[in-house]
C-alpha cells in the first residue's frame, strides 16, 4: 500500500495564505480625521494640511468652515471625516473628500462639502 504525501496540498495551503496576508497588508486604508463644526454650519470647509502644532487626529472648524490638521496624507491615501457637531454626527467616505496637492504630490488641503 503506497504512502501518500501531503507535501503538494500543504504548500498549495501555504502559498495562498502568504498571498492573502500580502494582499491584506498592501491595502491601503484612508486616513481618519474627526471634524467639529460649528452649530449650524453648512457648506464647504477647507482644512490646511500639515501644519506644523496643530492636531493630526481632531479639527475644529471656525465659523468660516476652515481649520488646519498636522496630518499630511501621502500622494496614494485618501481620507475620511467624522462630522460631529451640537446637533449632528456623520461620516463622509474618502469619495466626497477632495485633497488638493501640489504638482509633486504634497497635500495643501482637504475640502468637502457639509450638509446642515
């Protein structure tokens, strides 16, 4: 009765779990930035980026929409915001967040549009 070996489907088991854990790994997540707004605020907010001193995680928009964040989204990251203000809390997806960069790929700004 011949022994039959594993070897084959062990390394196939190996293989593809080293494939996913690449995969998962190169996947890139957006980066998360928390606004506060002021009460009854509505329209479009710009937010300097990395500016040197100011928070990275958390925004605090003046009543003209802008604000400034230290955190510099690289040239293949998008970001997503959480809204929060006195009357009001959301998420807006990395889709309706717009970063302005320069010609060689440095953020300047974060923009999107608030609803009331």
């Amino acid at each position: 009765m011949p022994i039959r070996s594993n070897l084959p489907y062990l390394s196939l088991a190996f293989v593809a779990m080293v494939f996913l854990m690449l995969s998962c790994g190169a996947s890139l997540h957006p980066d998360r930035l928390v606004v506060h707004v002021p009460s009854h605020f509505s329209g479009s907010m710009r937010i300097s980026t990395c500016v040197a001193g100011a928070p990275a995680g958390e925004v605090t928009l003046d009543e003209r929409g802008l604000g400034q964040t230290s955190l510099c989204p690289a040239v293949n990251h998008s970001v997503e915001i959480e809204v929060i203000g006195s009357d009001r809390r959301y998420k807006l997806s990395s889709s309706e967040v717009q970063i302005l960069r320069t010609g060689d790929g440095i953020a300047i700004s974060i923009e999107a549009h608030l609803q009331q």
